[in-house]
C-alpha cells in the first residue's frame, strides 16, 4: 500500500482564529474551507494541516492516512475487517470528492483511511 501523505488534525473550536494564526505565524494558505478547513505548505502542497468544525465528524479523528486511490481505501478496510479492528465510521464517498472509512487503533486513536475520487 503506497502512503501519499498522513494529515494531522487540528481542534476547531474557533475556525477563523486557527485559519488566521496558521497563515499569520507559518506562512500557510488555504486549500479548502469547505466543509473543512485545509491549510498547505506554499512550497510543499502535501505538508497540509486540517481543521473541522465543532461537531463536524463524530468520532473526531486526530489524523488521516491518504493511501493513493479509492481502491487502496477499499483494500485497507477489507483488511481491518479481516482483522477484526474498529471501524468507527463506515467506507463512504464524501460529497466533497473523497473516499474514507475511521479505524479505531490498538490505543483508541482515530484514524481517517482516505484517498481522493477520481
């Protein structure tokens, strides 16, 4: 399984004040702000930073996985069901162009499995 990139998530109690401090102190821009908030390295698009709103996913996960291709999502959920691990929130295409399950790992942390639709 080939790993694009792993996305950490940032808590977004106040959306606007971490949009303007990630740009204000580091230099980052803004990739998406809808229905979350995805802040990138100018010189280094894949070094991203997301923020969802309050309430947004439930479970919130800490951070995601991009694995490539709709089919290496399907791949990894085939094997955590295999495995018999949690999965949290169902495989879905998202309105917004993206392909995911959540797994739970061995310590309880989140984890969004993801890949862009083609």
């Amino acid at each position: 399984m080939e790993i694009n990139r792993i996305i950490p998530y940032a808590a977004g109690d106040s959306i606007a004040a971490s949009r303007d401090f990630y740009l204000d102190v580091f230099g980052l821009q803004v990739g998406m702000q809808d229905p979350v908030l995805v802040l990138r390295s100018p010189t280094n698009p894949t070094a991203q930073l997301i923020i969802p709103p309050p309430g947004m996913e439930n479970p919130q996960p800490r951070f995601g996985i991009d694995v490539g291709d709709p089919e290496a999502v399907d791949a990894a959920h085939a094997e955590v069901t295999r495995r018999g691990l949690g999965v949290v929130y169902p495989l879905t295409d998202e309105l917004w162009g993206v392909h995911r399950f959540f797994l739970e790992d061995p310590s309880g942390t989140v984890v969004n499995v993801l890949a862009h639709l083609p």
